[in-house]
C-alpha cells in the first residue's frame, strides 16, 4: 500500500538496532533498506500491486534514493536473501486542515523522499508490501510494530498514510466511497487493507480523492493516522 495500498539518513538520528531485526516468525527478517536491495524490492512492489498503475508505485530510482535519504524509514522483510515485504516513510509536516487532499509527492516530494525533514512530527508512510505468498504470517504487522518503534523512538507526534481500499470497487454501485468507509469503521464490512490497519490502531481521518489511478478506475484512498501516546513534543 502505500498504504495508499494495505504506498532518509543519518540525519533522522542514531540507527544502530534499526539497520537488522529478527521477527519470531521462522524464515523471516527485518533489516533497514540497502542500495543492494533496491531492484529486487522494485520486483516486489510490482508483483504486490498488479492492479496499479506503475507509475505510482516506487521505482528502483526511487528506492535507491531512498537509501540515501532516510534507510532507517525503510524496513525490509526477508525470506533468506529475498525481499517478501517492505514498508518505507519518511518525515514531514502535515496540516489536516488543508492537506486532507494530497498525493505523495505533494506531502513526501519527488521520488516520494526528497522531502524528507529528521526534524518534522510525522512519519508518512509511502509504501507498505507483502508479496501475496507471504500474506497471513504476520509481516504487514510486524512492519507496523517497526514503523511505531521509529515513531517513539523519535518522538514523532504518529503515523500518517493514504490507505488503498481494495473492498470497494465491487460496491462501487450500490454505495459511495464514504458510506463505504463507514461502514468498514463501524465493522459492518471488511476490506482487506483498511481493515487491517484499523485492527493496527489507526483511525481514519477523511477519504482521499485522485490518490492512485488502478486498472478498475477507482482512485480513492482513506486517510488513516496512528498518533504516538508517548509523544512529549520535546
């Protein structure tokens, strides 16, 4: 996703334990993006969203600028040597006042990282993905768990995303993109990403219009935030 389907570096501060993570799950490891790593993550954003139009998602560019910008925003789940899931952000401000509207770029700069601020009070998150075969093992969550870990660690005010909605071009007909949501929020129904990340502890906070063109031609993306209840703003 982004999560805008469910998408850096010293200067953020100190990596250390962010370069290299062991998960419980057998088989699976979290480290911090490499340069290296950039074209086989490239392969797995596209395998993860085929419906999306490619121009949207992060680019081998992209990702090797994103090893420059901020790796410590960037984790990658391996399988051995393979990437199988990632999830990548960045810091910056952001108004709900006037940017409930917004695409990536306009919030998080080209290649989706050049506006990447150490001293800004949102992670945003630009990219989240699971390759289809590794879903159900606990990897998207366990790449959440990372993002907040850098969140506290930094005393970032939370979590910011534009989250696909992949449940609602087969209601398309019967109800708008709002009254969807709702009813995904209220429990009445369950999409496959938004679903998840409010069990992760978002909330939503609008519906995004014009987010990420897919083959089906619906675009829209909700707004979700986890806010840091640790956060001192020191």
């Amino acid at each position: 996703m982004d999560e805008r389907r469910s998408r850096s570096a010293g200067r953020a501060g100190p990596q250390g334990d962010e370069r290299q993570r062991e998960d419980l799950d057998p088989g699976i490891r979290y480290v911090n993006l490499t340069a290296e790593l950039a074209p086989a993550c490239h392969r797995l954003e596209l395998a993860a969203f085929p419906e999306a139009d490619p121009d949207g998602l992060l680019s081998e560019e992209d990702i090797r600028l994103f090893a420059d910008v901020f790796p410590a925003g960037y984790f990658v789940a391996l399988d051995g040597d393979e990437p199988v899931g990632q999830g990548a952000g960045v810091f910056v401000p952001f108004d709900f006042e006037t940017q409930v509207q917004h695409t990536i770029e306009s919030v998080c700069g080209p290649h989706q990282c050049d506006n990447h601020d150490p001293e800004a009070p949102w992670y945003y998150g630009v990219d989240i993905a699971v390759l289809a075969s590794h879903r159900g093992r606990g990897i998207g969550r366990k790449l959440y768990d990372l993002r907040k870990e850098l969140v506290r660690r930094h005393d970032k005010r939370g979590i910011i995303a534009g989250g696909d909605l992949p449940g609602y071009p087969p209601h398309a007909e019967e109800m708008d993109i709002h009254t969807y949501v709702a009813k995904v929020v209220a429990g009445e129904l369950t999409d496959p990403t938004l679903t998840m990340q409010l069990h992760n502890g978002f909330e939503v906070r609008g519906v995004i219009h014009e987010y990420l063109a897919h083959e089906h031609g619906e675009d829209h993306a909700s707004l979700i935030v986890w806010e840091n209840p640790g956060y001192t703003g020191d």
